[in-house]
C-alpha cells in the first residue's frame, strides 16, 4: 500500500486489467505502465493478482465506478426506466429491463421512494452513471434487485468497503445473534433487516461505532457494547 497523489502514474499491467475508483488510463502508454494515472489523492490498492486496482481515500462523495454494488433510491419514472439517487453528483439511469427475467411485457414495476441494490454498468466523467440489477456474468439477480421493508443507514465510504470485506467481523458477529438481512453498497449506505425494529437499530449503531469516522472500536469493544444493548426478544 503506498500513498499517491493526483496525475501520478500507476505500474498496473495485467492481460485482464479492471481500473477502480480514483484511476484512469490515458491514451498514451508509458515506461511503467500501459498510461494509468491516479485522479485522486489516497491509498493506492490492487488485489492478490495485479488484476484490480483502486484508490482509497476518506472522500465524502461518492465517485461511481464500474462493477460496484450500490444502493439506490427511485426519483423518478423516465420512459421506461428509472432515475436513482445513488449519492453521486449526479443521478443514475436504470433501465426496466435491467432485471433478471426482465421483458417488455413482464418488468418491474418500482414506485417512487423504492429502494433498489444495483451495480454500477456504466461510469464515465462526462455521463450519467448506468445502473443494472442482476450479476454481469450469470445474469441472474444474485441479491440485485428491490430491497423491501428494512432500514437503509448511512456510513462513511471507507466502512462500507470494510462491510465488503469477507473477513470483516462486524455483520458475521451480528448475525449469529439474530436473523440479519444486509446489503452494502460502495456508496456509504448499509440496508438491514432484522425481526425486530431494536435490533434493526442495534444492527446501525454498531455500524456507525465500528466507523473509522465515528467511534472506530474493534471487535472486542463491540462485543462489550452489543452487552449494553436490550436485543433480548
């Protein structure tokens, strides 16, 4: 991990190369690279393979990227698809037939207000963001879609990468107390649903007290204030 500023270049080569948040490649290549540069000051990440990399940093807006899951919320019927509020600078589009099974007689019919869990198809600086709800390679909805009943809360965009994280205590340790529905998305917003409205709100003060930008606690000092909390049924 190491510290990069904007305009800098970025050494990420790889035959199956997937660019994240704060990463750009130019139209001229380089001696380190194949012309990717940063547009934004952060951590500097790649996965296991070289096949992924991405800017972290403690941004307060989210900037859509390609192939991340977000939560969104319908503002509008637009012909027919729909705009999505997704917390970006500008709305997203989604099309009616961005659903598993979806066709034109047989699509979704969303109301305004509805809460969708989508992935970001499209995401370029001088357009609006496109969003689908099922999985690009499967298409099948795997999770994508309508969010019905539950509560959406809010966090900053680096704890909902952390939820993303498979090796994250936080949700595991929640859910084997209760039964927990979550959807996270990569726009600092955390959808659950629980049995029961205390342990709903339980479930986001946790979020919000494990939050670097709030109390920042571990799993041990979790564990000590999930005590302090009446989640008996």
């Amino acid at each position: 991990m190491a510290f990069i500023l904007p305009g800098e270049s970025v050494p990420a080569q790889h035959v199956n190369l997937k660019l994240g948040p704060g990463l750009l490649q130019s139209n001229q290549s380089s001696a380190s690279g194949l012309g990717i540069i940063s547009t934004r000051s952060g951590s500097l990440h790649h996965n296991a393979n070289g096949s992924k990399w991405w800017i972290e940093n403690n941004s307060r807006r989210y900037v859509p990227a390609p192939q991340e899951s977000v939560i969104g919320v319908i503002t509008a019927r637009s012909g027919d698809g729909y705009r999505v509020d997704i917390g970006a600078a500008h709305q997203a589009s989604l099309d009616g037939l961005a659903f598993e099974g979806a066709s034109k007689r047989n699509k979704p019919n969303l109301r305004i207000g509805c809460i969708v869990y989508a992935r970001v198809s499209l995401a370029h600086k001088d357009m609006e963001p496109e969003l689908e709800c099922f999985d690009a390679q499967t298409r099948k909805a795997e999770g994508f879609g309508e969010l019905k009943g539950g509560f959406v809360g809010r966090c900053s965009l680096k704890m909902c990468r952390e939820l993303l994280d498979p090796n994250h205590f936080l949700l595991p340790l929640l859910g084997s107390l209760f039964q927990l529905e979550a959807a996270v998305g990569t726009n600092g917003r955390v959808w659950v649903n629980t049995d029961a409205v205390k342990r709903t709100i339980a479930v986001t003060r946790c979020i919000e007290a494990v939050d670097p930008d709030g109390g920042g606690m571990d799993e041990k000092a979790v564990k000590q204030f999930i005590q302090t909390l009446d989640l008996a049924s």
